[in-house]
C-alpha cells in the first residue's frame, strides 16, 4: 500500500516541485528556428536530412534569411555606403541584421545537440560560421560607418572621442 502511495506522490509531484510552466521565450523561438530550418532542410532539392546536414546547408539557409531582412546595408558602390543616418533612400538591399544572425545560430547550435546532434557533428558550431559571422558583423559596421573596434576615450579635456 505504501508502494501505491509512493507512486501517486510521485505521478502528481510534491508540494515542494514548481507548477508546470509554458516554455520560455528563448526556448519557443528556439523550437521555431529549428522547425524553420527543418521546413527549409526538408524542401531542398533533393531533400537534406538533418544528420546530413553540412556548414554549406546552413551559409545557404542564412542566404535564403536575408529575403527577409529589414535591415538596410549599403553596398561599397552607393553614394551613402559608411554613412550611419543617410538622408535619403537608396536601392541598397536589405538584410537580415549581425545580431540576428549571431542569436539564430546560438539557438540552432543548441537545439541540434538537444535533438540528438554530437557536439563534433554540428554544424552551426563550425568555424566557417564563425568566419562568415565575423564578416557580416563587420561589413554591416562598414557599410553603416561605424568603426569595427571600440574607440578609446579621449584623456585630454575629459571629451569622449567615441561619441558621434
């Protein structure tokens, strides 16, 4: 009998356990991101299955992103290219934006190894990801005319250089 109450305790939790709760933010948008790249896996021709899925798969899927972006990075050729407030528009491409990418690859890289990837295997982990990253970063900052590394603040007359 002791056995029977045991296991209700157990199939109801004690008092001590926290309720269930939903599912963070972080971890709802990681499963969005991993069924996105999944969907986008699944309509290749022909079709990738994830445990074949290579650090080319996913340059092409951050490719297929930029569709999407809102984030407008002017190319070498335009008239506003290094300028961070143009005053007018341009025909520049938008983007999808570093940060943005930098925090889709974060999420992916954990959800492949939570969904049974080896850590060696992953393909979001690679350095030809970090490298491209890297370069969208710091094109992006380019582009917009923002200086890569911070400035170092100004000693004389306590002014901060790193202000624009």
């Amino acid at each position: 009998m002791s056995f029977d109450r045991g296991k209700e305790v157990a199939d109801h939790g004690s008092s001590e356990d926290p309720p269930p709760s939903s599912p963070s933010r972080y971890e709802s948008q990681k499963r969005r991101d991993w069924n996105t790249f999944g969907q986008y896996l699944r309509n290749q021709r022909p079709p990738v299955h994830i445990s074949q899925c290579t650090s080319s798969q996913v340059l092409e899927f951050l490719g297929y992103l930029d569709q999407f972006g809102k984030t407008k990075v002017h190319l070498q050729g335009c008239i506003f290219y290094g300028q961070p407030e143009p005053p007018a528009p341009c025909a520049c491409p938008l983007r999808q934006a570093w940060g943005s990418l930098d925090s889709l690859i974060g999420r992916l890289r954990a959800a492949y190894e939570e969904n049974g990837g080896s850590p060696e295997s992953n393909p979001f982990a690679t350095s030809v990801i970090r490298v491209y990253l890297r370069e969208v970063k710091e094109g992006q900052a380019k582009a917009r005319g923002i200086p890569y590394k911070k400035k170092k603040k100004a000693t004389k007359g306590g002014e901060d250089s790193s202000s624009t």
